[in-house]
C-alpha cells in the first residue's frame, strides 16, 4: 500500500489507516471477497482540517462528513490543492441543504424521503450536477432515526430509480445502538439485491468487519482513524 511507504514519521492517523485496512483486507479474505471491492470513506466529522490533511498524506482520499456546513467550510479548500479528494455526506440532510449538498458532495448516502428527492432533484437542475445516491434505510425501524421505514423501503427506491436513473447506486444503513447488527446487514443486502442495487454502506467503527462479511462496498469508519470525537450525540 501506498502509504506504508512515505518517508515521513507515522502519525497516529496513519498508523490507524493501515491497521483499519489491514483488518479490512482480513475480513474480505475471511469472507472469500477482493478486498478491492470495499471501498473505505473515512469519516472526518468533528475533526479539523489538519486531520483530514494527515490523513490524505497517508493516501486515503474518500472522507465522509454528517453535516453539510461543516463538510463545505473544510473541503473546498483541500481540494483547491488535492482535486482527487471526495467527500461522501452521510448524515440525514435537510432540504433547505440540499442545493449546497449537490454541490460539493461525490455521494449523497442519506437520501430517505419524497421530500428531499425533491430537493436534490431541484438543486441538480440548478447547479448541473447532481452526486451518486444511496437511499439511506432504517432498518431498525427506530422512531428517532433518519432513513425511510423497512415498510415503505421498495416504492421510495422504485421511485427514486425512475427519477434518478443510475444516479441511485445504492443503500445504506445505520444499525441500531448494542445489539447484533449482522440481521440489518442482511436485510440491507437482500434489499439491494432485490432492486439491482451494486452499493452497500454498512459497517462503522465497531462493526465494520461484520458488515464486509455481509456484503459491504462501502465501510463508513470514523474513531478508529481520527480518535474519539469532542462533540458527541447527535451523529447516528
Ligand atoms: C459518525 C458516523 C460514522 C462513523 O462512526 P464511527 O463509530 O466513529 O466509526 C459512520 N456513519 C455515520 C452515518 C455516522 O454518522
């Protein structure tokens, strides 16, 4: 890998990048998967600038962020120097955000209502671009999460199929808090399968293996790179 090479001292962001790669790649090879089919956004929210910078030097170039504003003030200005940088906006994302969204994001993995459809619908037109799309499930049917109910899950994704075209990539999902995740991996997979669907985002900090076990493209991982972070609540 590129960045067990650079000359310069490891930091820590470093050190954590290859040793959440290396267990990447063990998990794939467990599950008799190409560890180049699993793509891995690191998930920078709460972190500074100077973060993400470190972790770019060690050659990881695909970051998530939770908030539209915060993603817009950090990367803009990375990229003005890194063009090949991407950011993924992972968090649930109100409408009056989406124009903003469309305009920096490579990928919206958040997308879970009508409404928003129609909102990133009207800022693609606006800023002629619209990102990839995953259509975020709540496969825990928790009250208070984001992504559409279980129940609803195939007509939003039918519809969004018909508006966006091969813009819809995929799904995601957010498991709920203390238990087996593995049941909602599935079931995100079987969705997926069902509708065509090539992208799978599942997987976090402390489940990530499981969820390559089960299918994952896209593993979301954020504390195990950048450390615990200062704000917390309100993430998931
Ligand atoms: C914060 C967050 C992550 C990363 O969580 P960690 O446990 O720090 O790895 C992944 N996905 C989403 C949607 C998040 O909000």
């Amino acid at each position: 890998m590129y960045f067990m090479n650079t000359v310069h001292s490891a930091s820590d962001i470093e050190k954590n990048l290859v040793a959440v790669y290396a267990r990447m790649a063990e998990a794939a090879k467990r599950a008799g998967r190409d560890p180049s089919s699993i793509t891995l956004v690191a998930v920078s929210k709460f972190h500074p600038r100077e973060s993400v910078l470190e972790a770019i030097q060690a050659g990881q170039y695909i970051f998530g962020e939770n908030r539209v504003q915060e993603a817009a003030a950090k990367f803009p200005p990375i990229q003005v120097v890194t063009p090949e940088v991407s950011v993924h906006l992972i968090g649930g994302l109100q409408t009056n955000k989406a124009r903003d969204a469309v305009r920096i994001a490579t990928m919206i993995e958040s997308l879970d209502r009508p409404a928003l459809a129609d909102a990133l619908d009207r800022a693609a037109q606006a800023e002629g671009r619209l990102p990839d799309l995953l259509i975020e499930v709540n496969t825990g049917s928790e009250p208070q999460k984001y992504g559409v109910p279980v129940g609803e899950a195939d007509g939003f994704i039918r519809t969004c199929r018909q508006r966006f075209g091969d813009k819809l990539r995929g799904l995601m999902c957010i498991p709920p808090v203390g238990i087996d995740p593995t049941p909602h991996f599935v079931m995100l997979r079987t969705l997926a399968q069902t509708h065509g669907l090539g992208i799978l985002s599942m997987g976090m900090s402390a489940d990530f293996e499981q969820a390559i076990m089960q299918g994952a493209t896209h593993v979301r991982v954020g504390s195990a790179i950048f450390g615990a972070r200062s704000v917390v609540g309100t993430c998931v």
